[in-house]
C-alpha cells in the first residue's frame, strides 16, 4: 500500500514539473491599431525539443470567459491565416475591423498562453479631427486670456488705489496765497481800498457816559 502512494506521488512530481517546464509566450501582449491594417500575432512554447504540436486559437471578449474554453470560442476567419512549426505558431490577421476587438489565446498541447489583446479604433474623418482641434484651441486661447484679466485686473486697481490714497494726504508743497504780491505794493494797495471805503458820519455825535450818569 505504501509502495502505490509513493509511486502516484512520484507520478504526481513529474507531472508538475513537466507543466511547469512546458510555458508558452504570446508576442506581441497588446495591439492597437486603426481599421484596416494587418496585424500578426506570435506563440512560441519554451521547449523546443518536442516536435510538431497541436496549436489552436481562441479569441474572447474577455478575461472572463477564458475558463470555458470550447469550440466555440476558437477562432477562425477568412481574413485571417495561420502558420506553425518548430514549436511556434502565427497568426495574421488581414484588413482588421472594429469587431476583430479582443483576447487572442494560443494554445499548444492544452497549455494556454499568456493571451494577446487587440483593440480596433475606427479612423475618423479628417475634417472631424480638424474641427475638434480648432474648438479646443480655442479654449486654449480664452482660458489663457482670462487668466491674464485675473493677473493685470487686481494689479491696476491696487496700483489706482495706492495713488489716490497718495492723493489724497498729499500736502501742497508752496503755497501761492501772496504769490505775485511785492512788499512795495502793499501800502499802494491799502490806499486803493481806502478810496472806496464809505466816508465817516461826521455829524454823529460821540457820547461818553461818565459812571455818575449810570
């Protein structure tokens, strides 16, 4: 009894060596690309010495459904052709379209590879693109305009406010009260207003009340 588990356990060593052993490597591991265009994809396996394998392909939508793997999700396409041999497989897709979109999966000897994606971008008119460079340089533009507005606008208000306060505290430097008046003038001056000063009433009589009149 001791002799068969020793022996399914050695069985169960080799068997896990050997897979660990046997990997398979996709090149490229993403492809983007406009429609249209041709794209290859490579799988090697890391043991070269085996010969001739089984080499299959199966394309997903995603991660998802790789764990029920079946027929129906092996690939095939008249657009499309594969080359094997020596432990390598390719495969070439040819005038790719939106739809092509997913997970390319190689599989050799029931080991699945790594998986390759692809992306399919449709091309977009040129006048499109045009249309949505102009618009976005415009924004640019504006954005760019109204930031110089928040730097220069708050600069010249403070710079107006600092002046007016200036302005206003500002003491007067001379002062031109008697400017252009000569000393010498002065009493020609007083005569001058003398002349038009009303004549004194000399016919008014001048009382002084003596304290004995109180």
């Amino acid at each position: 009894m001791n002799n068969i588990v020793l022996a399914c356990f050695l069985l169960l060593l080799v068997n896990l060596s050997d897979t660990a052993e046997f990997q398979i490597h996709q090149k490229p591991r993403f492809y983007g690309v406009k429609v249209g265009k041709l794209v290859g994809f490579t799988c090697s396996a890391s043991d070269q010495t085996l010969g001739q394998v089984v080499v299959k392909w199966y394309k997903f939508s995603s991660t998802s459904e790789v764990v029920n793997i079946n027929t129906k999700y092996e690939f095939t396409n008249t657009r499309a052709c594969k080359e094997s041999g020596n432990m390598k497989s390719q495969l070439f897709i040819q005038d790719v379209q939106v739809k092509d979109s997913g997970i390319y999966y190689c599989m050799m000897n029931q080991t699945l590879g790594p998986g390759t994606e692809l992306q399919v971008f449709r091309q977009g008119k040129p006048e499109v693109a045009e249309r949505r460079n102009y618009i976005k340089d415009i924004i640019i533009y504006f954005q760019s305009f109204l930031l110089l507005l928040c730097i220069i606008v708050p600069l010249v208000w403070y710079y107006r406010l600092e002046h007016k306060e200036e302005a206003v505290y500002e003491e007067p430097e001379h002062d031109h009260t008697y400017e252009g008046l000569d000393i010498e003038h002065c009493g020609d001056l007083y005569e001058d207003l003398t002349a038009f000063a009303p004549a004194p009433d000399t016919d008014a009589a001048w009382e002084i009340e003596s304290p004995e009149q109180e």
